[in-house]
C-alpha cells in the first residue's frame, strides 16, 4: 500500500461490516486464494443482506484490481506504525521461538536449579550435636 503503508509497516486493523465502509478508506480482504489484500476502496455497490460489492486498487497501481470483492464485512486499517512489521515478522520466525525457548530455560534454571543458594537448615543428626553442644556449655557455666 505505499506510499501511504510503507513496506514492513504493522497495520493496526479492525473488522467493520460492509455498511460502515467508505470509498477512501483502506481495507484487507481475501481474495479467492485465501490471500489477504489490503488496498483503497475506489467504488462501494451495496448487495442485499447488508453486503457490498467493492472495488479496490493499490496507491501504488495505475488501475484498480479487476474483480470486485464481495463482501460482509472487512478489516479496515485505522494507523499503521512504519517497520514494526518487519520486528513482529521476525518474532514470530522459528529463530525467535528457539532463542526465547532457550532464554526462559536459561532463566528457569537461574531461579529454581541446583546452584541455587538456599537456607542451610541442620540435619536431625546436626541438630542433636548442636544440642548437646549446648547443653555441656550450659553445664559448665552453672558450675564456674
């Protein structure tokens, strides 16, 4: 859609039903092959049942795209933010996943594995000793 959505722009869209539309606005529809296409409306053709035959052209392109789309409702851009595109592309990649994967393994680890300092509490045995270590210091000082 450039110049007016530059290429790796994230669009920030909202499903509206046909009646809503405006010639001047842009929206993403799929086409017959299941692919999203996101271009200006050019022409609306109200159809019964609250539908709408739309036409469609790129800024981009000298003329609108040859079939009209039929419609019920579509996703009509309300902004659009230049390169994020490119970013929420990448995070969604299957490098993205492993190296987060592997980072809240790494963190995981950090917080709950073996090398973590904990609060040395005596064994039954220890605790005995230190009781009677106790008890003969006691003993010694009572008979001074």
């Amino acid at each position: 859609m450039a110049p007016a959505i530059g290429t790796g722009a994230l669009a920030i869209a909202k499903t509206v039903p046909a009646s809503e539309i405006r010639v001047g606005d842009i929206i993403s529809v799929e086409n017959d092959r299941g692919t999203s296409i996101t271009h200006r409306v050019v022409a609306i053709e109200p159809t019964t049942g609250g539908g709408a035959q739309v036409t469609l052209k790129g800024d981009a392109n000298r003329v609108p795209d040859p079939l009209p789309y039929s419609i019920t409702e579509a996703k009509r851009v309300l902004f659009h933010l230049p390169g994020l595109g490119y970013a929420v592309a990448w995070l969604s990649s299957g490098t993205a996943v492993f190296l987060g994967g592997a980072l809240t393994g790494a963190l995981l680890m950090l917080a709950f594995g073996p090398n973590r300092p904990t609060k040395k509490t005596p064994t039954l045995v220890q605790a005995e000793d230190i009781a009677a270590e106790e008890l003969s210091e006691a003993q010694e000082n009572s008979h001074v």
